[in-house]
C-alpha cells in the first residue's frame, strides 16, 4: 500500500494483520541481505545488527503512521507520521558512531556506519509502505558495498601510487624543520601537515608525503625515527 492517504485523509487507516507481517518481515529481509555482506567482511555491526536496525526503524515508522488511529480526532491530538521517522534518522547516529574504531592512522567502520543509515532508512521505507523504494535502494547498497570495493581495489592503488601517510609520536622538543629538510633532501613533498595533542602529553604529526621513488620510502621513516624528540614513526 503507498500511502497516498497522508494527504487525502485526515487519518491514518488501520493496518491489517497481514500487512503488519508482510513489512515486518520484508524489513527484517532486507536489513539482513545488508548485514550478511558486513558480517561476511568481519565488520564490528553484522547481520543481527542491520536485520535488527531495519526491523526497529519499520516498527517505530508502523507506530507513527497507523498506531496512533485511535487518537486521532480525540482531544486535540494532531496526526504526524514523520515525527518519529525523523526521530529515528536522529537516533541512528549513535549506533552508527560507535561502529567507528580509530588505531593511528587507520580508521574503520566507515562504511559500516554507512551502511546502517542506509539500513535505517529502508526501515522506515519499508514502514510507510514504500516498498518499491526500499527494495531497490537494497540492491544498490548491496552492489556499492560489493562491486565498489572491487573497483577500489584495482583502482585506488594505482592513483594513490607514491603518496604515503605517516604519523609521528614526540615530544615537545621536536622540530618539524628537521623533519622538512628529511623528506626535501628525498626529493619527496609535504601534501599535508596536522599536528595534535596525544592522550600521554606527547604531540602526535600527521603527514601526507608524495614520494616519488620506492627506495626512497623506505630511508625516509628510518631518519625521521633518528630526529630528537620523536618516539615511534608509524608509516603506511
């Protein structure tokens, strides 16, 4: 059922038992054909997850949208279904959050994060009876998560071939200028340049470095660990 009485009723009609299941369920299907390709990369958030975020999402949508049937028109009560909808896209936030593990440089469950967004709106897709919508935007995200990670793969590499990513753990002693004359001396190039407060009082820098020559990435990470103040270099 599309609900094109949204704007011709001043209600919502009931929902049948049967449409009940039929959502409820498709819901659940669709969240977990998500979920089985992030349990199937070992991801933080699998299949339990996603089928329970795209289940969650359609019920709460059901509740906003056909549950309130009895208490419109009774005692001022106005009727909005996106009330609650907005309130779960809202809500996602946080559980996607916590799908996001950050390790130096490496930061992961990105696309897990993603991923349950985009489960939670099928959800509440799927609850409002915009089954078309949801289906399809399922065979999207399953051929984004499976297909584009193929093409990353082969392409991203090559695109990426000679720039490096470093970061560095000092002290407050350290001289960033010593760490510029290394990689100029390289014939190598500063990309970008952040520097922060570690947890233990140290400074971490964050380097982009577009080095040209293989054997070159491998000294520069050798003398920059030589510089004064400098404790760990973490190159990738």
């Amino acid at each position: 059922m599309h609900p094109t009485w949204l704007a011709t009723t001043g209600g919502p009609p009931s929902l049948g038992v049967g449409g009940l299941i039929a959502r409820v369920v498709l819901a659940a299907v669709l969240g977990g054909l998500i979920g089985f390709e992030r349990e199937f990369k070992e991801q933080p958030a699998g299949l339990r997850t996603h089928l329970l975020v795209s289940l969650g999402a359609a019920l709460f949508t059901m509740a906003g949208a056909y549950g309130v049937a009895g208490f419109v028109g009774t005692g001022g009560v106005s009727f909005d279904p996106t009330r609650i909808a907005a309130q779960v896209v809202t809500g996602i936030g946080f559980l996607g959050a916590g799908a996001i593990l950050t390790h130096g440089l490496t930061v992961r469950g990105l696309t897990t994060a993603a991923a349950l967004w985009v489960t939670a709106a099928i959800g509440l897709a799927v609850g409002l009876g915009y089954l078309w919508g949801a289906t399809i935007t399922t065979a999207v995200t399953l051929a984004a998560l499976v297909g584009l990670k193929q093409v990353e793969t082969a392409l991203i590499p090559r695109m990426k071939r000679g720039l490096h990513e470093c970061l560095i753990e000092a002290g407050p002693e350290l001289r960033i200028a010593e760490l510029s004359a290394i990689v100029e001396a390289h014939a190598a190039e500063i990309l970008s340049m952040k520097l922060s407060s570690a947890s233990s009082g140290k400074q971490e820098l964050a380097l982009t470095l577009a080095i040209p020559d293989k054997a070159e990435a491998q000294t520069i990470p050798l003398e920059m660990s030589k510089v004064e103040g400098v404790t760990t270099v973490d190159w990738k």
